[in-house]
C-alpha cells in the first residue's frame, strides 16, 4: 500500500520513522502503571505518540472491549470518536475485529465493504477510507485495541503496522504489570473511572507547564512523582494542588504544604 505524509516525528521524506526515533517513543510511553490515573495518561500519550509515528494517521483512539464493556478510552479527535461510534453502534468493523480476534487488521475501504457494509458505508461518509488496528492485550487478556483511521486510501502498510505493534506492545507490558497486581476485569473497570476524573489532573498539568517551563511529560512526571512519595492517588494529588493554586498559595512554583515542588 502507498504511504502518504509526514508527520511530525518522522525522519525522512517518506515519512518514516527511523529505528532511533522509533526507540525515543517506546521509552516515552514505557514506564511503571501505578494506578488508574497513571494509566489513563499513559494511553492518552500512545494514542498522540502513534498518530505522530505514523504518517498517514489522521486519527488515533484506543478501544476497550472486555468484560461487557466498550467505550473509547483515549482518542486524539472528535473524528476518532464519530468513527468508534458507528462501530459500536452497528457492533462489527475493524477496532472489534482486532480486540476480539487478537488479530492486527490492516484495511482499505473495499475491504473493511466486504466485511462489514454497514460500518464502511458510514465511515466514508466521515471521510474515513484506510484503517489498522492492533489489538491490546494485558497479562494474556484481549483488553481491547489501538486503532488509526486515515483520510486517503493506501494511508497504512506494513511497516506502519510494525510500528504499532512494537508501540503497543510496550504499552501492554506496562499494563500487564499492572493487571496481575489488580485483575484484568478491576483495570478496565478502574480505566473507566479515572477518564471520568481527568479534569483535575490536565489542569495541574497545565499550570505547572506554565510555572516551571516544562513539557507535558514533565510536568505528568512531577505529579507522579508526588503521588509515589506520598502513596496518594494522582487525581488528589492534582486536585489538591489546584485548590492550593486557586486560592493563592503558591510561591516561587512551589504549593504550600509541599505537595509538588519545583525540581
């Protein structure tokens, strides 16, 4: 299949992502889950990293299908939701496909037609004509699937594929870890409820982004490392500086009570 674009992370005026790059990524989306909250942000930052590693992503989510549960947990657009949408509505097409099946699918248009009419009629109609997705699995369950959707045919090959593969399968590690410490059941349940809780912490994000002149990352990585010291979930670490920043108790970057310092 043709490979069309460039996105941001990539090395070359095809589009790719070199090997080098490729390992940057797997390390920023690495690392330990220490509770719910660290794994929504953790999925949110694979779905924005996968549209910038792969040129001809328009748009990322990442699906949860498990345990009578579907919903889309994480996603980059509203045209990632619209399209998860018709999915779940007509209950068959590529992300369901893969997080049932444990099997990537790679698709354009005439294809996913074939397969399941309904859901390709109204996902052309979103624009939407190429599709992969990868299924996510933790501690050997199928807990759901990464899916990029593209606006012009031939958006996705092979080696895009393996760049998701490679991706996803950091991500699952991680959340492997995690799932045998709580249960497979226990996480999807738990992601649920810290996506309905992230208000809090985007905003601590944002304001200590601004205080200390970080990034994104950095500043997630000051919040986790307040929510380590103190065993404290990260939503009431995140609320509670809010609150204190809110009522004016800040200084020099630093909340009274010390609860996330500069660093």
């Amino acid at each position: 299949m043709a490979h069309n674009g460039a996105g941001p992370l990539a090395d070359d005026t095809s589009g790719r992502t070199s090997g080098a790059r490729l390992a940057a990524i797997v390390a920023a989306v690495g690392g330990s889950v220490r509770d719910d909250d660290h794994l929504a942000t953790l999925l949110q930052r694979t779905a924005e990293l996968a549209q910038d590693a792969i040129a001809g992503a328009t748009a990322c989510g990442i699906s949860i299908v498990f345990g009578g549960m579907t919903y889309t947990a994480v996603h980059t657009d509203d045209l990632t939701l619209r399209v998860d949408a018709h999915q779940y509505d007509v209950g068959e097409g590529p992300c369901l496909e893969a997080a049932r099946t444990g099997e990537t699918v790679r698709m354009g248009l005439d294809d996913v037609a074939r397969n399941w009419p309904t859901f390709a009629r109204l996902a052309e109609r979103e624009g939407v004509v190429s599709f992969l997705a990868v299924p996510l699995r933790a501690d050997g369950v199928e807990l759901g699937a990464i899916n990029l959707y593209g606006t012009v045919p031939g958006a996705f090959d092979a080696e895009d594929e393996a760049v998701l593969q490679v991706v996803t399968d950091t991500v699952a590690t991680a959340i492997g870890d995690y799932a045998r410490v709580r249960g497979a059941r226990e996480v999807a349940t738990g992601l649920r409820d810290a996506l309905d809780h992230r208000a809090p912490i985007e905003q601590a994000k944002g304001i200590l982004m601004a205080l200390h002149g970080v990034d994104e990352d950095g500043a997630f990585a000051m919040l986790s490392r307040e929510s380590q010291r103190t065993n404290r979930k990260l939503r009431d670490i995140a609320r509670e500086f809010v609150d204190k920043v809110s009522g004016g108790q800040v200084s020099g970057g630093q909340v009274s009570g010390g609860e996330v310092a500069g660093s």
